[in-house]
C-alpha cells in the first residue's frame, strides 16, 4: 500500500456521507422554517465542510490511537489501520491529526462569521467553543489515558455531536433560534449514527475487551448489545416520521420512507447474526441508508 493510499484508507471515505446527514437534515428543516436562501448556500457548504473535516479528523485521530495503545492488531476482525499496517507512522499520523484539528477550526471560524457576522458576539463565542469541543471530542475517542471511547461513552458522544449539535447547530446557523421540534429529526440522525459504531464494536466486541477497550458492547454483552441495536434503529425512524406528520407534511411526500427498506434488511441481518465477524458489511449499509433517508427527506421536506 503507497502512503498516499494509506492516508485515504485513513480518512475512511465510506464514514463521510454518515457525517453530513445532520447537516443535511438540520439544513432542511431550518428552509422549510424561514423559506429564505440569505446566505443559506454559502452556510450550507461551509458546515459541510467542517463537518467533513471534523469526520476525517475523528478517522486520523482513532487510527491513531488504537494504533499507539495497541488495540490494533492482528486479532482485529476490521480492515488493517494505517498506524497498524505500519505504511504511515504514529508521528506522521500525529502530525495529520493537528493539521486535520487547524483546518476544522479554521473552517469553523469562517462558517460562525458568516453565519453571524460581527453583531452577534456571544452567539459566535459560543459556536467557537463548540467547535474546539468537537475538534477535542474527536480527537479523545482513542486518544491518550482519559479516552471515552475505553469507558464506554462513545455512543453518548457521538450522539451529542453527530445527532444534536449538528442538525440542531445546523438549524440555528440559519434560523438564529433553537429548533424544539427538531429534537426529534436530531434523534433520528443520533440514533442512526450510533448504530454504525454499534456494529463496529459488536464486530470488534472480543478483541476489544482482551485489549482492555471497554466499549458500550463490551460492558452490555453480545446479547445485550443486539436488543440495544434494535432499539435505537427502531426510535430513529419513529422519530424522524413522527416529525414529519407533525410538521404536515403532505402524504406524498411521506413516500421518503422507502429509504426504511435497507433498514429493515439490515434489522433481519443482525437478527439472525451468529458471526460477528459477518456485521462489517452491514457499517456501510447503515451509513449509506441514514445519507439515503437524510437526503428523501430534506428533498421532501423543501420541495427542492
């Protein structure tokens, strides 16, 4: 593998559209609000971009530190990781990471100002803080002795920032007010995105716990687990429907719900699943399903 392979594999490219369907699905429900397109295109692509960067950046820094601590290894049932496969160095995967860390924040801070210019100071104070946050949440999942993700907190993470903040930080850059209803659009995207990591630890469950990794899967069992999994699928797509009856959406618009069918495949899969090892596949199928459902959606909510 050349570096220039190693540092895509890195990035994780399948992981990418999962990461922008918050943005997606808090940008639609922000311009079926307000009907206005001030600025809506240029704030649209940069919490896109931050997104993405913020995403890569989370890829970089867990490459990292599973690979420095030893969690990747040759018990690993996953692809082989970059600092694992020994193509890319923990120094220059380090050096990757702090550059992913100043591009997030640089994007960030172009995306808060155009958002809310100079008159809004304490709003952007806040937004600057939340960025440094999910650059510091993305960066300690793996990284160093205090790692959530080794405590079982990945999934209460992930759902804060890949569910709540960003549709509903999404939401508030256009609209400049807090969205309660779309609560429930954030818990469908939060939910979805946790069960993609969900997965990834009912496959990885075994060699994480002998490597001391202490995930939700690993703290749950396996059969556990599975219940779990069901579970917050389930919730996501009762709460991004229940939101859409209440919002009046006409019922032909509610034909967005045939992207529920890979999701009711995938329930099957996991339900007769004796093989953990056999769940990889499923990642990409649950990542590309909550992009699919995020993108029906907003198409028929905006009437685009």
């Amino acid at each position: 593998m050349t570096k220039i392979k190693a540092w895509v594999s890195a990035a994780r490219l399948r992981t990418l559209p999962l990461s922008v369907s918050g943005i997606l699905v808090g940008s639609a429900c922000a311009y079926n609000a307000t009907h206005t397109a001030s600025n809506y295109w240029w704030i649209f692509s940069l919490a896109m971009l931050t997104t993405l960067l913020l995403q890569i950046l989370s890829n970089f820094a867990n490459d990292y530190g599973d690979g420095v601590k030893g969690t990747d290894n040759h018990t690993r049932v996953g692809p082989q990781r970059a600092v694992q496969s020994g193509v890319i160095s923990a120094a220059e995967m380090k050096v990757g990471v702090i550059v992913t860390a100043l591009l997030s924040l640089v994007s960030a801070v172009v995306l808060i100002y155009v958002a809310f210019g100079q008159e809004h100071f304490i709003t952007s104070l806040f937004f600057f803080v939340l960025g440094v946050a999910a650059v510091a949440a993305a960066i300690k999942y793996t990284v160093g002795a205090s790692a959530y993700g080794y405590r079982g907190l990945g999934d209460l993470f992930v759902f804060i920032f890949f569910g709540l903040v960003s549709t509903l930080g999404a939401y508030y850059l256009y609209t400049q007010t807090f969205g309660w209803l779309e609560i429930l659009p954030a818990i469908a995207i939060g939910n979805l995105s946790i069960a993609v990591l969900n997965l990834n630890n009912m496959r990885d469950r075994e060699s994480d716990q002998a490597s001391g990794k202490n995930t939700l899967v690993v703290l749950l069992g396996a059969a556990k687990a599975k219940i779990y999994h069901y579970s917050i699928v389930i919730t996501a797509l009762l709460a991004i429907f229940i939101y859409a009856l209440v919002v009046g959406m006409p019922w032909y618009r509610l034909m967005f719900v045939i992207a529920y069918l890979p999701f009711v495949k995938h329930l099957l899969v996991v339900i007769r699943n004796k093989d953990p090892k056999k769940l990889d596949p499923e990642m990409k199928r649950v990542a590309l399903g909550t992009f699919f459902l995020a993108l029906l959606f907003s198409l028929a909510l905006t009437n685009i």
